[in-house]
C-alpha cells in the first residue's frame, strides 16, 4: 500500500471508529432521560445503530482492498430517523456532531457547512417544538442555535482540516516519487512539470536553475498535456533579471499583466507583502506569451538558486495557491539540490574522463603517431641510398604500429560500459591481473582477502574502474618493475591499495583527495570515482621511491 493509500485508509478509519462512539454515547443521553415510550424507542433504535456501526467497523476492515465505505447518506438517514421518534433534542447531538465530523473529512468544510447549519437548524426548532425552550425566550433559542452550529462547523472544520492534511501527504507523496536520481534529471523534472502544471491547472509550468560554476541560467519548459522528454535551454546570467527577476526572495503572483495589472506577493523570509511587485520584462512576457503568472525560488545550499513559474492559469490564481506552491517549493527544494549536485558530479566526472583520454591518445598514439612520420621521413631520404637499412627500419615501425593498435584497441575496450557485480569482482580483477603480467614488464601481486565480497554494485563497479586506472598510469608512466594491489573487506568499509616501486609523483607527503584538489594535484578521474562511491582517496608520493593510492569506501 502506497503512503498515500495508508493516509486515507488511516482517516476513513477514523470516520468507522467514530461512529460507534458517538452513537453511545447518544444511547447513553437517552438513558440519562425519564423512561418513557418514546425514550424506549429511541434506545432500541440506537442499540441497533450501534450494532450495525459496530459489524461496519469488521465489514470495512474486511473490504479495506476494495476501498468500500459506508455512506454518509446513510447516517443522514439515520439522523434524520432518530430527530422524528427522539423525545429529546439532546441525544440527537451526538450523531449531529458524528455527522459534521465525517462530511467535513469526506466532503470538505465548504459543502458541509451548509449541511451543518441547516441541521442545527432543524434541531432547534425541535426543541422548541418539543417543549423544551420556549419561544418567548427568543435570546436563548439564539444562543442554542449559534452554539449547535459552532459545534458542527467546528467538528466540519477539524475534519476538513484531516482531509486537506491527507490530500498534501498525497500530493507530496506524488512529488516525491517524481524526484528519483536513478530516472535522471530530464525525466525527474519532466514528472515535476507535469504534476505541477496539472495540479494548478496552468498552461506551462517553468523550472529555472541558475549554475554559478557554469555562469549559465539553464530553463526546463513544459506545455500542459505534452510528455516529450524535456530538453533545457541555456542562457547566459546577464538574462538573470529577466527571468529570475530582481528580488530571489519575492513570492510573486500577477493574474494580469496589462496596464497596471493586477497581483500580489510577499518576502518569504518574514511573510511580508510587497508593494512594489516585481515584473517579468516586457521581452519575456512576449516569449511566453505570459498572461498570468505565479512564481517562487527554492534553495540550494541555503541560498535561492532558481525559480518555479507556472503561467496562464485556466482561473484567477489565489493567495492559497501562491502559499501552496511555496510550501511545495520548499519540499522540493532538497531533492532538487540532490539531483542537482549530481548533475554536476557527472559532468565533472565526464570532464575529467575525457581530458584523460586526451591526454592519453596525446601522450601515447599522437607522439608515436609523430615519431613515426620522422622516421618515414627519414627512410624516404634513404631509400635511394640505402634500400637494406630502410627495409629493415620498415620492419621496425611496422612493429610499432602493431603495438600502439594493440594498445588504442584496449583503451576502446577500457571505454565500453562495466557491468561488474559483487560476486564477479574478484574474477575480474584476477582476469585483468593476468592480462597485465603478459602485456607489460611490470610484476604484480594481487592479494584479496576474501573471494566473497559483499558491496553494492555501482561500489565494485568504481573499484574495478579505479584499480584499472591505476595500474594503467603506473604501467605508463611511473617506470616501476613491482606493483601491489590489496583489496579487503570488513563490516564497515571496502579498501583498496596499490603500491609501486615507481618514480611517484611530482609531491612528497601523504594528502587526501580534497588536499590534493586544493593543490591541483594528483589523479583526477581517480578521485572522481572515489567521491562517486563516498570514498575516501589517500596518496602517499616519495618521489624516486613510488607511491601509494589507498581507498575507503564506507558500507552501510
């Protein structure tokens, strides 16, 4: 059962467990009352009420899968029954006050309230009728009028009060289930869009993120009723004051635009109104063919980072609207910080991949690439005078290109996607091993603590990553003869360590991965992948002596 689902399951319990109650505790007024034949009949009719109240409460349970529930239409009938045979007013209260309660949940405090005031009505005038106040006595009917009244409107407005809560327990439920990081941010934002734009009934609904790192405004648009994925548009900051208008602060509703328009907002900081409401820029209007508009900022590391808009709603945007999307805003506004960061993480990953991979091909194939052609060059020149030697230097460079195409093929092997599980880690990393023993001068000793790993996947998935990586630049570029990789784990955390006998790094010391990004140093993508995983990534560099990477990744 989904929360949503539990929510008003809990408050329909509410309405089945009240209704004995209530109904008792009217029997009970009636015993309270001089026995008479109409007090017996009324007795009767509400031990029989609370019996059927009582089989309900197992009926309702049973039927629960079904969403089945007993009408209020049938406890109207009921009430209405029991005002006819009671010889009292009094006792009709209590199913009255049942009554207000459960419209109030079911219906609303708007259709209730009617309901409520025409009830009171009709009991007062019972009582009158019956002889228990008389009608001279014009203040107390009053009295008892306005007070059986409150009582309804307030018991109405109680279960009104359960029915909104349920219904944004729901709707947040709904949202949150749209913010997922697996779905990816186009797709999350897209289900936000939708469900925002659906549920105030907008034309467009507009998400604006303001990237400080980028320097660029990056918009997500979408038109009610379309479910294309969505694709965001990229804007320099210099548009900020047109979309994100002056004030980041201002919760802003304007329901027309034209002449001196007509809105309303406040300070979201302290709830103030503003006077001067800020505007969109006649330019943006244009673009999206604003008519009306509501609008709010929400947080990313406590400062306000982007806007929601919703635009041209099919009626009048209220003040309880503007307060609604604002408490959404808020809701959201940690998922969306999430999803966010994670973006950003990527894109810092991606980054770093490639300016690897340039930095590779520039490295190895682009300079043999260029070693070559000096020396084609060079046997070009001999070849009229020395056809023996150029042969032989042929031979040679036929040779180097069948190693660097053995060597550019493994690097577009290394690129394709890893599906690594836990139970296939250590298969991997011994397979690798064997690889590398043959394929470079540099003996390796891989130690494993334990065959049987027990880590997420996308952990061992950034650990086989890493430890490739890692063995890769030592085999390239640390000149070592000796390199020893451990890999273990306990109930708390999964480590990895490589260990060589190379040159080590241009640094001397022990410095973690954040030291090392102050310094603009050390292994990029390694630390990348580390932080993926919530590891924590330590070098120790003595040049002329080798290195040391060491990576924790916590588990659980």
């Amino acid at each position: 059962m989904s929360p949503n689902q539990t929510d008003r399951h809990h408050f329909e319990r509410q309405i089945v467990y009240a209704r004995p109650i209530f109904v008792l505790l009217a029997l009970l007024a009636v015993l309270e009352q001089p026995p008479t034949r109409g007090g017996r009949r009324s007795a009767s009719f509400l031990v029989a009420y609370l019996i059927v109240a009582l089989l309900v409460t197992q009926l309702e349970r049973l039927l629960r899968k079904r969403s089945w529930h007993l009408p209020l239409a049938s406890d109207l009938l009921a009430l209405a029954f029991f005002m006819y045979i009671s010889p009292s007013t009094v006792p009709v209260w209590f199913p009255y006050m049942f009554l207000c309660y459960a419209a109030g949940i079911r219906w609303g405090v708007e259709l209730t309230l009617p309901l409520a005031g025409a009830l009171s009505l009709i009991l007062v005038l019972l009582t009158a009728v019956k002889g228990e106040i008389h009608w001279v006595r014009v203040a107390s009917w009053l009295g008892l009028t306005i007070g059986t009244f409150a009582g309804g409107a307030g018991l109405a407005f109680l279960g009104d009060r359960n029915r909104r809560f349920s219904s944004q327990i729901e709707f947040f439920s709904r949202i949150n289930a749209t913010m997922q990081v697996d779905q990816g941010l186009a797709e999350s934002l897209r289900l936000f869009l939708e469900e925002l734009a659906t549920t105030f009934s907008a034309g467009e609904a507009l998400l604006l993120y303001r990237d400080t790192d980028l320097e660029r405004i990056f918009l997500w648009r979408l038109k009610s009723g379309e479910s294309e994925r969505l694709v965001p548009e990229s804007m320099p900051l210099a548009r900020t004051d047109g979309f994100l208008l002056d004030d980041m602060d201002a919760t802003i509703c304007w329901n027309s635009l034209g002449g001196p328009g007509s809105g309303f907002g406040w300070d979201r900081r302290d709830g103030r109104p503003i006077k001067n409401l800020p505007r969109l820029p006649g330019p943006a209007q244009q673009e999206f063919k604003v008519s009306s508009f509501v609008t709010v900022s929400f947080d990313q590391g406590g400062q306000p980072t982007g806007r929601i808009f919703l635009l041209n709603g099919r009626k009048p945007f209220q003040k309880q609207d503007l307060a609604w999307l604002e408490s959404i805003a808020a809701h959201v506004s940690p998922a969306l910080e999430n999803i966010f960061l994670l973006r950003h993480l990527r894109a810092r990953a991606i980054e770093a991949e490639r300016s690897r991979i340039a930095r590779d091909l520039h490295d190895g194939i682009l300079q043999t690439l260029l070693s070559i052609e000096i020396q084609l060059d060079v046997l070009r020149r001999r070849l009229p005078a020395a056809p023996d030697q150029a042969v032989s230097g042929l031979a040679s460079l036929q040779q180097t290109v069948r190693n660097e195409g053995a060597e550019l093929r493994q690097t577009v092997t290394d690129l394709r996607p890893l599906r690594v599980q836990s139970a296939d880690l250590v298969d991997l990393m011994r397979g690798f091993a064997e690889r590398y023993r043959n394929e470079s001068t540099v003996a390796l000793d891989l130690l494993i603590d334990s065959a049987q790993l027990r880590a997420p996947d996308r952990v061992c998935r950034e650990i086989f990553q890493i430890y490739r990586e890692a063995l890769h630049n030592i085999k390239k570029h640390a000149k070592a003869s000796h390199v020893v990789v451990k890999l273990s784990q306990d109930d708390s955390r999964l480590v990895l360590v490589v260990d060589d006998n190379g040159e080590g790094f241009s640094f001397a010391g022990r410095f973690t991965g954040d030291e090392l990004d102050r310094l603009r140093l050390g292994p990029i993508s390694i630390k990348e992948r580390a932080r993926t995983v919530g590891g924590v990534l330590t070098v120790e560099s003595n040049p002329g002596h080798g290195a040391r990477l060491t990576i924790e990744v916590p588990l659980g």
